[in-house]
C-alpha cells in the first residue's frame, strides 16, 4: 500500500528566503544583489495605493522625494514634486536669503486659499501692477483701502483693466473694476470654487462680515486641483508642502529661523554622517523653538546611529552614506553601508518608535525604488534619476551632440567651494577632502511627464508583488511572507538586457 501524501503547508511553499534571514548572512547586500519574488494578482495596478508616510505627520501619496542639492532641488523642482505627490527637499549651498525665498516660491503656488496676496491700494499706479506681474507672473491684484491684507475690499484689477493704457502712470482707481463677486467667510474651498466656477471670474476674493480682505481664490488653482489630484498639501491652507535641508551649525540656526518664517513644512537635519553631537544638539534646539516643524535626521546606515537621532525626537530618518552615483565617500573615507541593508536594518529598529525610513541614494531604476521601499524603506530619495529634467538648476549644454545638464555630488571639490562643506565637518579647513564628483547627465525632459512614468512603474512593480499598497508591502516584510533571493552575478547579467548586437533604451 503506497504512503498517503500530505498536502505542504503553506510555509513550505515559500520559496526564497525572508528579509530577515536574507540580511543575516553576514554581507552587506545592495539593490543588485537580490531579487523579490513575485506574488498573485487580483487587483489591477491603478488599484495599488502608493499612500506612505514621509514624518511621523506628514504623509505623501507618492513615496519619492526629490535631494537637497544644488543640481537637483530648487524652488521649481520642489513644485513639481509636491504637485505630483511627493516633496522637494531644497539645498542651502546658497544664501539665507534665496534659499527662503525658494521656500516662498513653493508656498505661493497654492492649491487653495491665498492668505498672502499681493494687493495694492486706489492710489497706486499701473507701474506697481507691471511690477507685481514682472516679479510674480500674475496681474490680477485686489485693491483694498489701505493697499494691505485685511484692510476694506474696493476693487480689482486685471490684466483685462491694464493692457491698453499706454500712461502706466495712471492711478489704480481710475481703472480698477469695482463691480466684484466676493464669498463671505465662514467659507469652506469647496464653496468658494463653486462661486467661482459660477461667476466665470479669474480671481474670487474671500471677505469678512466688515467687507475686509481675509483670502483669495484663483481659477487657476481650480485646474490646479483636478490635473494634480495627489498634490502634496497642507492640511489646513492648501499650501504645497515645502521641505529644506539646513546644516548643524550655529549660524545654520537663523537660516531655519528664516524658513520657518518663509512657511516651511519639514527640515532636513544635512550631514553625511548624522550621529554626531552637532546634529543631536540641533534637534534639541528645533524642537525647543520650532515644536510643530517636522525633523528628519540623517544621514545614518546603522541601529546604533538610527536609535541616537529616535531618541533626539526625530520625526523621520534619513539613510545612506558613499552610494550615490556622484558619491565617493566609501572610498576616500572607507566608512559607510550597501544601501540595502542600511535601509533594511534601520528601518526594523524606526519601525518600533513608529518613524518612517527616506531611502537615499543607490537608486537608478524603477526596480531600485521597488527594492528600497520592500526592504523597509518609506520614501525614496533620488538625485541622479532626477537630474537633468527641465525643473533642476542650471543650464543645458552640448558635447559630441548630445544635450546635457551639470550634476554633481554635494561632497564634490566644485560644491565644497561655495558652501556644502560644513556637511562633511570640513568647513573652515584648509585642507578639504572631496568625497564627491560633478559630471554630467542626459536631458530627460520634464519632471511633469517622467515622474508620471516613475509612479506608474511602482504601481506595476507592487502589482506584480502581488501588494497592493505599500503599507501592505511592510506588513509582508514583517510576517516574513514577503519573499526575496540572492542574485549570482550570472543572475545579475541575465536579468539586464544581454545578447543584443545593439538595442535602444528610451523612457516610453
């Protein structure tokens, strides 16, 4: 009689390995090293929810972010990533002044409520609105007694008012349109768009019950909410989300004075090594003075460094150290993590104090987002894959026909020269360490048409996991079900594109 079989469990259908005993082999593993597994589908990928956490407060809808620095992140590319759901983290190789105004710029492209307009009184001229416009790119600007906020609504002008009157000279009250559709406050944005759907007018200012300017409406915010559904916002004005990185010196202490004053949202504590007394002291002071500004602290790749920034009261970690593409910190200074298991390793310790994870640097496919958020991370932060867009500073230039923008490494000699170098302890030396190149990267057009691409490459990859949301994703990293494997260097080769005479790689 032949022996009855026993159907397997359902652990013994688990192929692969576990994260946990997949980073407990004693090497450290980066985002080439291993494969995931995939998972059943019965979703479909405009299904899977990219929803996460960025602070223990903030969450985004889509978890990437763009680097604080000078070749990535400046007020337009903050925009765009805010605009799309995730967030721009500014850099401060710059002044006080610029880099809060870039603040600024990302707080005034609102997506509701204008509580800062700029306004203009009866006795101001035409000039003072080609002023507003040259320097805003608006000239639709309400007119109240006194030309403040807050003082008595009496008019508006716009472009309509101005165009053709050659005397720039003249007073506004002369030109300004006084027959107005207003909304009274209490008014909720959903009544405000309304009326202003209604009244067909390009601007709809909101007034208390003594007919005084309290806010504004702008129908350009109205196409704003419906092409940018996930937009990064601010829970009560509807402001995008702005995020800054500043460093851990004392003077570095009025610079984050003078962005919290310029509306910012989240900081970013900028070192390449976090555990230090300088970055610990620093979140001390933040949060004696600034108790409702969102922390992130980094840059750390171990426990021991991650519990350190926990225990300071971080809201948010930041890690990787020498592994970005323009980086060279490994191996000038010999110290530093594959980012895999940095990311893996940390985020098991934040996971237990409930802060979230910023995977950064290493990555430089969609697959290496798929491989930084399922090994723990929250977010993905990206510099080179960002690099080269229309929203990143700098100029295009040409070489051997092909059209190119600067990047560079913040730890770079070039970058060092103006003001990154307090980042790497360096500042004030006369012998500085470069721990970092500049080079160039190829124009990948507008952030606006490749992030669309980047998330919806995600959307796939989780589907494809069998996850339909990232928080399902952590959920399967902690119950051990979801499943990787170690990638031989023949594996590695077979799963790139190989036996070609020749091939094109284009984005879409």
């Amino acid at each position: 009689m032949p022996a009855t079989t026993l159907p397997p469990s359902d652990t013994a259908l688990l192929d692969g390995l576990s994260a946990h005993d997949l980073f407990n082999q004693g090497v450290g593993l980066t985002y080439g090293d291993f494969i995931l597994l995939p998972g059943h589908i019965d979703f479909t990928a405009d299904e899977v929810n990219l929803s996460t956490q960025l602070t223990r407060d903030i969450t985004l809808k889509t978890p990437i972010v763009s680097s604080p620095m000078d070749t990535v992140t400046e007020s337009a590319m903050a925009i765009a990533m805010a605009l799309h759901g995730g967030i721009g983290f500014i850099h401060y190789n710059n002044t006080v002044a610029e880099q809060a105004e870039h603040v600024k710029n990302v707080k005034k492209y609102k997506n509701g409520f204008i509580t800062d307009p700029k306004t203009v009184s009866p006795s101001h001229t035409i000039n003072d609105i080609d002023a507003i416009k040259h320097q805003y790119g608006y000239s639709g600007v309400p007119v109240t007694e006194n030309g403040a906020m807050g003082g008595k609504l009496v008019g508006m002008v716009t472009s309509r008012d101005i165009d053709f009157i050659t005397d720039r000279n003249t007073p506004i009250s002369e030109i300004m349109t006084t027959d107005l559709v207003v909304a009274t406050e209490p008014c909720t944005l959903e009544e405000a768009n309304q009326i202003l759907r209604q009244s067909k007018k390009g601007k709809l200012p909101i007034v208390n019950s003594a007919g005084q300017l309290v806010a504004l409406i702008s129908r350009s915010d109205l196409a704003k909410n419906r092409d940018y559904p996930d937009a990064s916002k601010h829970a009560d004005n509807k402001q995008l989300l702005a995020g800054a990185a500043i460093g851990t010196r004392l003077a570095d202490r009025e610079r984050l004075d003078a962005l919290v004053n310029a509306g910012l949202d989240v900081v970013i504590l900028d070192s390449s090594q976090g555990d230090s007394v300088f970055q610990l002291e620093m979140i001390k002071h933040i949060k004696a003075t600034h108790p409702d500004l969102q922390i992130i602290g980094g840059n750390v790749v171990t426990s021991t460094q991650a519990k350190s920034l926990i225990d300071a009261g971080v809201d948010g970690l930041r890690v990787g150290m020498g592994v970005g593409s323009i980086c060279t910190t490994q191996e000038v200074m010999a110290v530093g993590r594959p980012q895999a298991t940095a990311v893996y390793n940390t985020s098991m310790l934040a996971k237990q104090h409930g802060i979230p994870v910023m995977a950064d640097g290493g990555i430089a496919t969609i697959g290496h987002m798929m491989k930084a958020l399922s090994v723990g991370g929250s977010i993905a932060m990206m510099g080179s894959m960002l690099a080269g867009t229309h929203e990143t500073p700098g100029e295009y230039f040409y070489k051997d026909g092909i059209r190119l923008k600067k990047y560079r490494g913040m730890g770079s000699a070039e970058a060092m020269k103006r003001n990154s170098a307090s980042r790497y302890f360096s500042e004030g030396k006369a012998i500085k360490v470069a721990q970092g190149v500049s080079g160039a990267v190829m124009d990948k057009g507008s952030i606006h048409t490749y992030l669309p691409y980047l998330i919806q490459g995600l959307k796939h990859g989780l589907q494809d996991l069998g996850q339909v949301s990232l928080s399902n994703v952590h959920s399967a990293l902690a119950n051990n079900t979801l499943r990787f494997e170690r990638r031989s260097p023949a594996a590695q080769t077979e799963g790139g594109v190989h036996s070609l005479h020749s091939y094109e790689k284009s984005m879409i």
